[in-house]
C-alpha cells in the first residue's frame, strides 16, 4: 500500500508532461508558505522542487558557496543541470524570502526561468504583517495570470480550500494512528504518504489513496502486537525495510524529529534512529505534520483565510516564532514523546539558532531528552551519527 504512494509520485512526471502538453500552467515552488490553493485556483498545477539529491550539488558549488544548506544547493544543482523533470517542465517560480540562502538563490532561478519572490513578513504579528502578506497573495495571483493562468476568482479559491483542507482532514486521520502504542505504520513509510501530496495533477488520486490506506490501517490498528508493524498487509509492499532492532525490541522509545524538512531520500536520521530501537511517533517538519495539523478556514474571506493560514505556519524564519514552541508543546503531548531528535541542516542558520531556545524548552520546561544533529545529504557521518543516535536511545 505504502509502495503505491511511492509509485504514484514516480509516475507524477508522466502525468505533469501529458498536463504541459494540454496547455496546463505549471508552477514550480520551494515552500511551505506558498500556498496551493492560490495555484489552482488559478488553474495551475503546483509542484515542490525542494532538491533531495546529493549528486546535484557538486553542480551547485561551481556558482554556490560551499557552506550553504544541502536543500539550496541540492534544488540548484538539479534546475541548472536540468535533470529534475518537475523544474524542467515548470513554466514559472514561484520563490520566498524564507531565508538569505533561498532568497538570493531565486536571483539566480530567475535566470533560468520566469520567477516571483513572496515577500515573506518575518512577524507574524507585527502592524500590516497580515496585509502585506495578502499583498503578495494578489500579486502572485497578477503574475500567474502574466504567464497563462486563469484570473483566481472568491469562489474559486474558497472552493480550493475546502479541496486542500479534506486533504488535510485525512492526513491528520493517518496521524492518528502514531498515538497508539503500536503505530500502523512508521514514519519512514509516512514520508512517502506526505510527498506525494507535492506532485499530484489530479488530486483525486491522492484523496482515493488516503482512504484506502486509512481502511488498512483502521484493521491494523487493532492488532496489538509488534507483528502489526510487519504484518503481510503492509510489508508485502513497503519501499522501507522493517527489520533491524526496531522491529524486535519490545519497548521502543517514543521520539518526535524535528527540526529542517527531509525526504525519503534525506531520511537517514530517521533511518538510524528507528534502527536503533526507537519508534519515531511525531515528525513536524514542513516534510511532516507542520502542514497539515491546522485546517483554514473555510467561512470568509477567502483571501484573507489563507493569507492568515499560511503566515501561521511556524518555520524558523518567523521570529519571534512562538507557534513553534506551541506546536512542540502539543505534538509532545498528543503523541506521548519521549526524547526529541533536532535535525538542522548544516549551514541553515535559522533552525540552527533557533535550537537552543528549542532545546532549551525540550529539556527545561518538558523535561525530555534532547539531541540536535547537524548533518548533510551524504553518508560520510553516518557512522558516526549511528553511535550518537544509539547511545541517545539508550539514554532514553
Ligand atoms: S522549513 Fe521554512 S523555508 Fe523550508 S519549506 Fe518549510 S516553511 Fe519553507
Ligand atoms: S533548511 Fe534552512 S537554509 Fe535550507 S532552505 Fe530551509 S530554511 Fe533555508
């Protein structure tokens, strides 16, 4: 089942070439903050062209600076090389000034291709923030429409909303399945179900998937054992392998990974710790929960609906970034979190600098565990980051 999504998102470049073909406008972005909504609406297919390759960045240090994060010089390596197929087919950019990597990085995007930078307000609450912010909305609207997109009408984007938040809806039915003390599946398996959402033409696959994979899971839910992680339902068909300690030890930690978005390629943190015992539970990164654990709303303006659902998100760009803390706060609670892993991409100097307040309120006021892990997209620390990860578990 979890194969399926897996199969889907490979298949989404097919998909996207026969949509190009038709006249469709596609639109590449890099960020959470961008909302799809706006996208379709305008008649556009949105796709993530967030870069998870390692073997793009070497491409990327002719013109990059060596100490930038992975994820930059990952997603430029792979757009002036052309071999990513979702860059490739994208008609425009849609960029944000999230952080100075990103932000003078789309200077250079916009070289290769038509692109629009969202200013982003680093005060989510500060006088006009929230205007200025519905600002951008409209103007990325204006250059949509510059470039082949439909003019978003009200109606159009409340309708987009309800869509994106029935998605919402049941990926937080998923979730639910992390609560128990024996999830359905795991979170390595979970990044496949979240990424697909990021490449989908047609949606209504997506919606199909999901509830299907909430029937199977429902059945696996009551099954209380440690067989209902290897059970013939799921394995038969899994891109992650089970075994390893995490599939036989009879009490597994329970973690939340925090911290930098990863992807099933990027994962290795994840990897390492569920290898060595610990059952990851929670993950809210923008490549986890972060997305989806809120719903907009669905009464009003609809303009201004997003523009306050998508400032809202709490990315370590926004400061001061109290929803972060909230987020933790609750994730800990709801999910019955143990110990937490802080991944922050080396050279991401806001997750980097927001760790301590971060770690400090995991350990202070939480009383957890806490690890922060600066890694990057290669395998060269993984021996290394084994013997941390092992003995933090341990300690747990
Ligand atoms: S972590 Fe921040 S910059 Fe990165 S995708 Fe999420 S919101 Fe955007
Ligand atoms: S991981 Fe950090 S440095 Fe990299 S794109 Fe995201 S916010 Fe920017």
């Amino acid at each position: 089942m979890i194969a399926e999504f897996d199969e889907h998102a490979n298949w989404a470049q097919v998909d996207l070439k026969r949509a190009k073909d038709e006249g469709r406008l596609v639109v590449g972005l890099y960020c959470g903050y961008i909302p799809f909504e706006l996208i379709r609406a305008a008649g556009g297919i949105p796709v993530s062209l967030c870069g998870d390759d390692q073997e793009a960045i070497a491409a990327a240090e002719a013109t990059l600076p060596r100490n930038l994060c992975p994820l930059i010089k990952s997603s430029y390596g792979l757009a002036v090389t052309d071999t990513c197929p979702f860059f490739h087919f994208s008609d425009i950019l849609i960029g944000e000034t999230t952080c100075d990597g990103k932000k003078k990085t789309f200077e250079l995007l916009g070289l290769l291709k038509p692109t629009h930078v969202m200013q982003l307000p680093y005060d989510r609450n500060a006088p006009g923030a929230g205007a200025s912010w519905l600002a951008e909305l409209r103007r990325v609207a204006a250059f949509m429409a510059e470039h082949g997109g439909v003019a978003v009408t009200d109606d159009a984007l409340s309708s987009e909303i309800r869509v994106e938040n029935e998605i919402r809806r049941k990926l937080q039915r998923v979730l639910a399945g992390f609560r128990g003390d024996v999830p359905p599946l795991t979170w390595q398996q979970m990044l496949y179900v979240r990424r697909l959402h990021d490449f989908l033409v047609d949606r209504s696959v997506y919606l199909e998937l999901l509830d299907r994979l909430t029937t199977v899971l429902d059945g696996e839910t009551a099954v209380t054992s440690e067989t209902a992680v290897t059970s013939e339902t799921l394995a038969t068909a899994n891109p992650v392998a089970m075994a390893g300690p995490a599939a036989v030890s009879p009490r597994r930690p329970r973690l939340l990974i925090t911290g930098t978005p990863m992807s099933p390629d990027t994962n290795k943190v994840m990897r390492l710790a569920e290898e060595a015992g610990a059952r990851v539970v929670a993950h809210d990164a923008c490549s986890g929960s972060k997305t989806f654990d809120r719903l907009a709303d669905e009464a009003g303006d609809p303009w201004e609906s997003l523009a306050r659902f998508t400032l809202d998100l709490p990315c370590a760009c926004m400061s001061p970034n109290e929803n972060r803390l909230d987020l933790l706060r609750r994730t800990v609670r709801d999910f019955r979190v143990e110990g937490v892993i802080d991944v922050v991409w080396q050279a991401c100097h806001t997750f980097n600098v927001e760790s301590a307040v971060l770690g400090g309120t995991v350990r202070d006021e939480l009383g957890l565990h806490y690890l922060k892990i600066e890694t990057d997209y290669s395998t060269a620390d993984e021996g290394q980051l084994r013997t941390r990860i092992e003995a933090f578990v341990e300690s747990l």
